[in-house]
C-alpha cells in the first residue's frame, strides 16, 4: 500500500483559531490528506510545522476552556438543595440523573456485595488487582511524614506535628467505563496517612449490577463503606453531610464537568485533591521508536474522553505518512472508536520540525498530565523538566503501565496545571501543626524584639500582652 501526505494551504478563514463551547475546533490547521490509489481522505490529527506555525501549535496546546455558566449554575442548585434537604435531595437527584430507583436504607452498599464482587473476579483479575495494590502501596509508603521537635539556644521548644485527617471521601466514576485502579490510587496513600474512615462513592447503574471490578477493588483494600451515588450530588453529600452519610474532611477523585465543578465550588467547606480537565499526554519522539508504537500511544490517550488530548512532537523525523496510517489502521480496530476519533480530530496534534531544546520548551510551556519521553538517553534529560505531571523514560516507559501497576499515582494535574500542582500523594491526606513553648528564658531573650515589631505594625494589645508578662518576670528577679 502506498500513502502520499501533502498539507492543504491554509486559506484566509483558516488563519485564525477558531474556539467554539470552550474547547478548540475541529482544527487549527487544515490536516494532512493522505492519497491512496488516487482517493483523497482527511486524516484524523492535524500537522504543524514548528518552523513556520508556532502561533498556531500554540494556540492548540495552551488554549484554556470558558467557564462554563450553565454547567456552575446547575451545579450551584444541586449543592445547595443537598445542603437543605440532605438525603431526600440526593434520592431525587439519582432517580433523575441516574434512573435508579433507591431508598435511604438502599444507598449504602453492604460489605457482603463488595465480597461477592470479589469472588466473582477471575483469578489472574484478582492477581493483577492484587499486585498492583502491591506495588502503588510500596511506592506511597516512602511518602510518609514525620513529625519532629526542637530546643534552641534561646529557650523556645517548637515542634512540627503531621496527623491524618480522619475522614476522606474516594470518588470513584461510573458508567460506561469501570475504574478499579482509580480505587487503588485514591485509596491507598489515604491508608498510608492512617485515614481513620474512609468512604467512597460511586454512581449507581440502572441495570442494578455495579461493575464487580471496582467493587472487587474496594473489598481488597477493606474499604467498607461505599455508597451508590454519583455527581455533584455525591460530593455535596460528602462536603456536609446527610443523614445517611457523614461529613468528610476530603475529596478526591475524578469525575466528570460537574463532579469537577462541584469540587471547586466546594473547595473551603472541604479539601480537595485538584479540578481536573480532560486527560492529556504529550510524546516526544525521536526515530527510535516506530510509528506504530507512537500511534497505538496517543490512541490509549484518546479513548479516555472525546475531550482528551495527544499530541506528539516528532523530533529529526517528518514520517507523518506512517504515524498517519497507523493512526487509522489502529482505529479502525478500536471498540472506542468513535470517542478516540473525536478527540484526536479535534484535539490532536502532531508537531514537526522541532529540534530537542525547541521541544524542552514546548514541554515547559504545555505542562502536561502525562510526558513520554521516547527518545535516545531520554533519562539524561529528566533533570531538565520542571513542568509535568508524570515522565516516563524511554520506549518501553508507556503511559499505561503507569496507569495500572508501576506504582506512582495516576491522579495527575491537566490543563497545565503541572506548573504548581503536584500528583495525588499521601501529603494530601494530612494536615500539619505548630507547636511552641516558650519558657521565661526565651521570653526574656526574644520578648523584647517581638514587642518592637508589634509596635512597629500598630498593635498595641500585641505588644502589650508581651510587656506585661516581661514586667513580671523583671519583678520576680
């Protein structure tokens, strides 16, 4: 089979950058046609050539979505009849978003169907469930913290105490998809903290069979309590309360637009782990690695979410007729075809004539969830990227392996958020506290200097709640 790739000319509506619903268009570019046996047909991921369409890669890879009013309205509704009307609000919120029919007593799952769950897996199922608990709990177990204390020279005994927060709430999503391993990843460094209670939730199915996957998960971790509800309304219930639910200190987990609203929103009342968007993965690439390799990554990026987004730099290789026919070939084959096809046709990117310190700054620039670097002494390069969620090194490093069993968490910030937010860790499920004693000798030595600075901002109560006990000492010598 023979492919020819030409890119089309850009006409004058093409020049600017079209954004419609707060996501880019289709394209930015007009993508590449490929010829075969005299038949024109558009290939799913534009092209961009780095030398003469940066403006354009730019506005494809740091384009932010609107805010979304109708989407914070709705949810802004949801929490606050939550709030009011507690577990009547959340039955009427599931039979109308989720058409399941539930009771008070009905929304707790009891532990013997998270049992049964877990029997009914296929032994190498619960092999693999296991050790992928295995190794993400030997991972997180090195992030634990440790409190400490001090005595300095000036007679203060400080100290710096870290504790667990005693609930989290585990979001875990339903519906067309089963996520056990986002149990697995927002479970266990909760565990590793010593979360003295830790609920999770999870959308009911009209069918009355929950995935027995995820389920299987959470008996495995002996994660008990675990209520059949989904959406804003899940997280609201989390975030106060309801007769049925208790309160927790935190949530975490990804859902979709209005689980994610209703974190933000939410964000105050309770911890949150991050907003998370859609799902990316930027890829360089260098002649290393096949096309096929390359394509089947940026086809497990894309089946995620129409609104995901894969994007490859290809570094001293312009082979876009091969990645091209791979891309499709490897479709072609796909159950998800059509959710990968949307996101890729409107979402991805493949960038050519970039050399490597060009592509170090669109790295830098993008901040991606996921980075693979699938390139000759990639691990040389680690050093020099400041900017992502999660890098994986080398050709054999593939997204997916650490999405289910290396080890580090798949919890990861999106939307260039990388820049200052950091994966799901055991760090998220503690909170720290200062502790300070100050003897007479330390009060004497710093008193004076802190009453000083007192005065010098204008609060005389502050410094005058140090002079007094000053006075004091001065009268008992």
């Amino acid at each position: 089979m023979t492919l020819r790739l030409e890119l089309p000319r850009r006409s004058a509506s093409q020049a600017a950058f079209p954004v419609a619903l707060g996501r880019p268009a289709a394209v930015a570019v007009a993508p590449p046609i490929l010829h075969h046996k005299g038949r024109a047909a558009r290939a799913m991921v534009p092209v961009y050539d780095f030398t003469t369409q940066q403006d354009d890669i730019w506005k494809k890879l740091l384009h932010q979505p609107t805010e979304d009013a109708r989407t914070q309205q709705a949810v802004r509704e949801i929490i606050d009849d939550v709030r009011r009307r507690g577990d009547e609000a959340l039955l009427e919120f599931t039979s109308r978003f989720d058409d399941v029919e539930l009771t008070a007593a009905g929304l707790r799952l009891a532990p013997e169907v998270l049992e049964d769950a877990w029997n009914s897996l296929p032994s190498d199922m619960r092999a693999a469930l296991q050790t992928a608990a295995d190794r993400i709990r030997a991972f997180h177990e090195r992030q634990r913290r440790e409190s400490w204390e001090m005595e300095d020279g000036a007679g203060f005994r400080l100290a710096q105490r870290w504790m667990p927060l005693a609930t989290a709430g585990l979001y875990i999503p339903g519906g067309a998809a089963a996520y056990p391993s986002t149990v697995l990843m927002n479970a266990i460094p909760a565990q590793v903290a010593g979360v003295d209670r830790i609920v999770a939730v999870t959308p009911p199915q009209r069918t009355g069979k929950m995935n027995p996957a995820t389920l299987g998960a959470l008996h495995l971790l002996g994660v008990e309590e675990v209520y059949q509800i989904g959406g804003a309304q899940a997280v609201a219930a989390l975030a106060f309360g309801t007769q049925s639910l208790p309160r927790v200190d935190i949530v975490v987990g990804p859902g979709n637009k209005y689980v994610a609203e209703a974190k933000r929103l939410l964000y105050g009342t309770i911890r949150i782990d991050m907003v998370a968007g859609p799902t990316e993965v930027l890829i360089l690439a260098d002649d290393s690695v096949p096309a096929e390799w390359i394509a089947a990554d940026m086809i497990a990026q894309a089946e995620h979410d129409p609104d995901a987004q894969s994007v490859v730099v290809l570094i001293g290789r312009d082979d876009t007729e091969a990645l091209a026919a791979e891309l499709e070939q490897q479709a072609a084959q796909s159950p998800r075809q059509a959710v990968l096809r949307t996101s890729l046709e409107n979402n991805g990117a493949v960038i050519v004539g970039a050399n490597i310190e060009q592509a170090l700054d669109i790295t830098a620039r993008k901040a991606p969830e996921h980075l693979e670097l699938l390139l000759k002494d990639a691990r040389d390069l680690v050093p020099r990227i400041r900017n992502a969620g999660s890098i994986f090194v080398g050709p054999h490093s593939v997204e997916a392996i650490g999405d289910y069993i290396a080890g580090p968490n798949h919890v990861l910030p999106t939307g260039g958020t990388a820049r200052f937010f950091s994966p799901l860790s055991v760090q998220d499920f503690y909170k720290m506290t200062q502790v300070i004693e100050c003897g007479p000798q330390g009060l004497a030595a710093m008193g004076p200097a802190a009453a000083r600075l007192a005065d010098a901002e204008g609060l005389d109560g502050h410094a005058q709640s140090i002079r007094r006990r000053l006075a004091a000492l001065e009268v008992a010598t």
